[in-house]
C-alpha cells in the first residue's frame, strides 16, 4: 500500500 | 546546565513519549531552554522538542551545552520520578556526565544519579517550524489517540482526508475497513473537546501505521493534538505542554505509486 517517503526527500542536511 | 523540575514526573512523560521512537539524542542546551532533535533510522520520522524556561521552577544555563544521551539510558533513570519529587539536571562547562538529582522534601529523600555522556554525531535536517499547511486541525488528544489505536489493527497503512465534511481517518485492510469521520466542533464546558479545521486545500494522505503508534506515545503530554497537513511536505503532529514548548513528529508520508 504505497511507496514509504524519507524525510530527506523534502528537508536539507544541516 | 543547572534545571529545575518541580515535578520531576514531567521529564519523564518528555522521555518516554519519544524513547521508542529513537534511541539516541542531542539535548541542545542554551539560556532559551532546551531542545533537541532526533531522527528515527528509517528516515521517516523527526522527534523536534523543546523545553523552554517556563517549563522549570529555576532554570540556568551559563553557556551553550550539546548533552547526548542513550534513551534507553536515561529512561531507566527516571522510573525513580514520582510527581511528589522534584528533579534537577546538572552539566558542568566540560561535560562528561549528566547528574539527576530527585528530592522529595516530605520524604527527607534524595536520590543522586549520574549518567555518562555520549557523542552523538547525527545530521540534523534543518525543518521549517513556520512550515506550510493546507490544512490545520486542533483536537483531542484522547480522541486521535484512540481512534489511531483503533484503526492501525486493521491496516499497516493509514489514511487522513481532509475535506469540506470534516476530517477522515480511515484504513483499508487485507480482512477489513474501517472510517471515522469527525465534524468541527465547540464545546464550552469541555474545551479539550474542541475540534477545530483550517483549511485552504483539500488533502488525502497515506502514513505508515506503526510510527502513528509511536506518535500517540506522546498524548500524555497534552490534552490536544496539533496536525499539520499538506501534499508535499512531511505532516506535522504536535503537542504543545501546558506551561511551554512541547513535541513535534514531522512524519514522512506513503504515496501510490
């Protein structure tokens, strides 16, 4: 049931 | 780092509402409080909090302090707090270590416990707390807490829909489904019962059922729960403690391919 997103997908690495 | 607690149970709650979320943290330690985030290893989840001044009966901090802990640690430590204790934090300028202090003045009863400070190098993901949503949504704690338990048995995946009925929290399992559909509401006599939606775009989001488990860990820290909502960007869930501050999961979403 859908493909799991990682945050580093929508914030930037300090 | 010299932090007061008058109710040394509040630190506790803090802890243990994210301890199973991630296992290690930076606690960013300044005279505007403190705060810390952590990602969980998946990369899913972001665990964002802050204890600020307010939130402790004396609170001093002569120079910025980074304190990393082991959760698993730290919560061992802290089943001594009870609610009749105080719990004060202490880190010296070189710190090494982190010394509890629980006092409990009826009981002419100190404990003193000390913790080794670990270094802890994760990236931290710099996230926009004016974050933008196309849609808010105030409600109960109790509420989303239960509802979340409720569904998540049935599916891996959970679904929230936001539209001009209100708000849908639904699962679609192997065996079964199941839907709550919740209208904004006022109730005077029991504001914690509020429901309120903000809204400027309709949304259909998918999440992972296991990290709304862990999120619902956090409701003691609050009687309502904030939610933060847009297609493209991660949701916001937050509960904001009484006297300040507060914790924040920024929760990645599942998409259709």
């Amino acid at each position: 049931q859908g493909t799991q997103k990682r945050l580093d997908g929508f914030f930037k690495v300090k | 780092l010299e932090a007061k607690f008058d109710d040394s149970t509040i630190f506790k709650k803090i802890i243990d509402s994210f301890k199973d979320s991630v296992s290690q943290i930076n606690f960013m330690c300044s005279e505007s409080g403190i705060e810390a985030q952590a990602i969980d290893d998946s990369r899913v989840l972001l665990v964002s909090l802050s204890i600020p001044p307010s939130c402790f009966e004396t609170y001093r901090c002569d120079r910025p302090t980074t304190v990393g802990v082991y959760l698993s640690s730290l919560s061992k430590l802290l089943k001594s707090a009870s609610s009749s204790a105080t719990l004060t934090l202490y880190v010296e300028d070189q710190p090494d270590e982190l010394l509890l202090l629980f006092e409990e003045s009826k009981a002419s009863k100190s404990m003193e416990y000390k913790m080794k400070l670990v270094d802890i190098t994760a990236d931290m993901l710099e996230v926009d707390s004016d974050m933008k949503s196309d849609v808010s949504v105030e409600m109960s704690g109790v509420e989303f807490t239960k509802i979340v338990r409720d569904l998540t048995q049935l599916s891996d995946s959970f679904t929230v829909s936001v539209g001009k009925d209100g708000i849908v929290f639904s699962v679609d399992g192997e065996t079964a489904s199941g839907k709550v559909l919740l209208q904004p509401k006022e109730d005077l006599a029991n504001p914690e019962n509020n429901l309120s939606i903000s809204m400027t775009k309709t949304i259909d989001l998918s999440f992972a059922s296991k990290y709304l488990l862990d999120i619902i860990k956090a409701s003691t820290l609050s009687n309502m729960i904030s939610l933060k909502f847009s297609e493209e960007t991660p949701a916001l869930f937050e509960f904001k403690m009484e006297k300040g501050g507060g914790i924040g999961f920024y929760l990645a979403p599942k998409y259709d391919e």
